[in-house]
C-alpha cells in the first residue's frame, strides 16, 4: 500500500511531496488515515534546519492530528479499526514503538513514532487518544499540539489561582491557547505581548484585558504599570522575549515559563539576582500533559465553549501545498495552517 507524503530530503530546502510505500506493522503499531494536521514552528524549525544537524534525512515530518484507525499491529488494545483519533508526539499510554522505514523508489525514508505529513501514516499506540466526543477532526487535530501546549503550561505547570495575573509573551497558536487558559482559570489581568498587531487584534478579541506590542513599548515597563504580575508564560521562541519573562514578574514569588523553541545554538542570559529576588524559571514539556487523562478534558472544553478554536482551524491547504503552509507560517501571515487531506 502506498501514500502521499511530504518528505524532508534537505534541510532548508521545500519538502518533496511523493508516493512511498508503507511498511508492514509491527506489534503495537497503528495505522491510519490521516484527515487534519497541524502545522507547528516545531516542524518548521526542523525543515529549516534550526534544530541542529539531522542525521536521519529523508524522514518524514508532523506531529499533531487526526484521524481514523484502519488496522492494528498485535498488542494495540488502546484502539481498534474505524476509531476516531488525536494523534499527538505527546506519550500516553500504550506501546512505546518508536521507528519506521518507508520505500521510497528504492530508498528507506525514516519515520519517528508519529508522523503526519502524508495522507497514511505508521503511528505508535502510545501517541494516539480516542475521540470519543462528536468534536470535529479538524479541530481535534489541533488537541494533538497546540491547544495541549498552551492550555497544559497554565493548568498543569503554573496553576494561577482566580484573581492572579499572568501575560503571554507571544501569540502564535500556543501562545494563544495560553491566554483562554489563563481566562479559564480566572487571571486578572490578562496580558497579551506580540509585536504582530494582527495576533494582538487577535488575543484581545479572545478576552486579553490588556494588549503590548513591544515593537512600540517596552514590555517589562508596560506591564509594571498594569500589576505586579504573578506569571508570564513565554510561547514565542525568542531568547529576548525568554529573559523579558523573568524580569517581568514580581519578586517573591513571581513564576516565569518557557514553552517557545528557540533556534539551535541560541542562548538565554539571566542576571542571577532574579532569583535572588524569590522569582522562578520554570520549564513545561508540552504543557506537562497526559493525554489520556487531559486530552478529554480539553475537548470538553471546546465542546462547552470556553475554548474557542476558530482562529486556529481558518487557515486550510492540501498536502501539496505544504510548502506555502510552511512559508505563510514562517512570514506570520498564519497562526496555525490545518493540512486537509481530502483537498
């Protein structure tokens, strides 16, 4: 059986979309049908080769979707054929099967434990949920990375109580994901920092009470001038916006969480008299999530209309337009492409 792929075959350089044929499965190995995928900086990052050297090209890339069981290896009991699906690189429970080979024209292409560029696709039984919701797969798709992220480094690492306050610094699509979780658990105020006017358009429309863009102001002033802030959660990725964080939150207590990826060789510097000042530098694996326990949850969230996802599910392309998701991504013309693959 083959599939269409997106194939990263060098580094910075477009993704080669071709047919490749998919291996056997192994005991405690899924395979399905890829309907959504997200598009993360995560993956971007990696086919620009801003993760460091890649000894595993050509691989195939994608981590976050949905979709529909169609077979199963010996020993899947999590999941069963005609199963809706979150796929996710986030571990749950189940077989922890980790590599793949697919043919391509005479060439081995590797996979990880999840991919989801391509229409067909090998997953581990560990990075997948069920959905057992009617949530839409174009949305559960998002459930598979961003929403996770954002919502599990406020749930899961900060845990504000109502009334404490907490800013976002940047405003992608976990950054984003972020700020409805801090709403949810009712932080006031809730500050949204970009220097993209149209994210920060974006994050006031989702109920941030106060908007920075620090192109034009400086944050930690701006925000000295609002509260004395209890949390600051940093989603984009910059190592400025990284030490903003820290210096941002009050003494005695202010706590200051990394999310973002930074590029690779990029380094944070830290005056450590911060800590001196009773504040703490947190980091969050993903939003520090159990999908099995979580992922539930944040579709019921959805479903319940605390968590809206419309900005996030506006922007479609088909697999063969990857490639323009990957650049709209990268240029900020995009929160987060959703790759259809029925298109």
């Amino acid at each position: 059986m083959k599939t269409l792929a997106a194939i990263l075959v060098e580094l910075n350089k477009p993704l080669v979309i071709d047919e490749i044929e998919i291996p056997k499965l192994k005991p405690g190995q899924v395979l399905v049908e890829i309907n959504f995928s997200g598009l993360c900086h995560t993956q971007l990052l990696e086919a620009r080769g801003h993760r460091g050297d890649d000894n595993f090209l050509p691989h195939l890339l994608g981590h976050e979707g949905s979709g529909k069981v169609l077979e199963i290896g010996s020993d899947v009991k999590k999941v069963k054929p005609g199963d809706r699906v979150i796929l996710s690189w986030m571990k749950g429970s189940g077989s922890n099967e980790f590599a793949s080979q697919y043919n391509w024209n005479g060439k081995n292409v590797n996979s990880g434990a999840i991919t989801t560029f391509s229409k067909y696709s090998v997953i581990s039984e560990n990075r997948l949920t069920p959905l057992t919701k009617s949530l839409p797969l174009k949305i559960a798709a998002l459930i598979g990375c961003a929403l996770p992220t954002g919502l599990g480094a406020v749930f899961n690492t900060a845990r504000p109580k109502p009334g404490q306050s907490l800013a976002v610094f940047g405003c992608g699509g976990v950054g984003l994901s972020a700020l409805q979780g801090a709403i949810i658990s009712g932080c006031a105020p809730v500050i949204a920092i970009d220097i993209n006017e149209k994210k920060l358009e974006m994050a006031k429309n989702l109920g941030a009470t106060h908007i920075i863009n620090a192109k034009k102001d400086d944050p930690i002033e701006s925000i000295k001038q609002i509260c004395q802030l209890d949390f600051a959660i940093e989603a984009s990725g910059s190592p400025i916006a990284m030490e903003q964080a820290l210096l941002a939150v009050k003494q005695r207590g202010g706590t200051a969480i990394i999310i973002g990826n930074a590029h690779h060789g990029k380094n944070v510097t830290i005056d450590p008299k911060q800590f001196n000042l009773g504040k703490k530098l947190l980091g969050t694996w993903g939003g520090d999530n159990n999908p099995d326990i979580h992922f539930p949850r944040y579709c019921s969230l959805i479903e319940h209309n605390y968590c809206k996802t419309d900005h996030l599910t506006s922007d479609t392309y088909s697999l063969n337009q990857i490639n323009s998701a990957l650049e709209d991504l990268e240029n900020g013309k995009v929160l987060r492409p959703i790759i259809d693959m029925s298109l």
